[in-house]
C-alpha cells in the first residue's frame, strides 16, 4: 500500500498542471490525500503512476516520484484519456 503523508511541487510542474493540462492542484492534492478511487502502478524506475478520481468527480493521472518516507514528488498530472479511464474503472472491480 502506497502511504502519501506530504507531496512536493516545482513551480514549473505547477504551471504546467494548471495551463497546459487545466487541473487545479487543490484537486490533485485532495485526490492524492484523501480520494478512495485510486489506483497506482509503477511506471519504471523511482516513478509511480497514480490513477485518480478527484472529489469534483474529474479522472486524472498523476506521476509520482519517491523522495523520503511518505514524501511524494509530483513530476506531472493530467486528465485520463477515454482508454486510460476504462482500464481505472475495470481495476476497480477486480
């Protein structure tokens, strides 16, 4: 089981959330601390890929990156795509 206890973020990951992909980072956050929908798969390496649902009801994947017990390092986030959020709602059943 995965333990989030804080995260961390560069402004530059930041603007590119907010911009680019148009997430709020008060819902990443929220989803990544408290949501009960939630999946992760490690990606390779350090990395971990986070399939969430925000409390807004928004499907989004965040990239991980461990730093220190239960430290968090965001590297990005954006919105699932229709086959991405497919496969979240089958890992939910099984």
């Amino acid at each position: 089981m995965l333990i989030i206890e804080a995260i961390w973020i560069d402004d530059e990951v930041l603007d590119k959330i907010e911009g680019k992909h148009g997430l709020k980072y008060q819902d990443v956050e929220e989803a990544l601390m408290s949501s009960d929908e939630r999946c992760f798969r490690r990606v390779g390496g350090d990395q971990i890929k986070a399939y969430l649902k925000t409390l807004a009801g928004q499907h989004v994947i965040v990239f991980l990156t461990h730093i220190d017990d239960g430290i968090w390092r965001i590297n990005s986030a954006r919105k699932m795509d229709p086959k991405e959020r497919r496969s979240f709602k089958q890992s939910k059943k099984g």
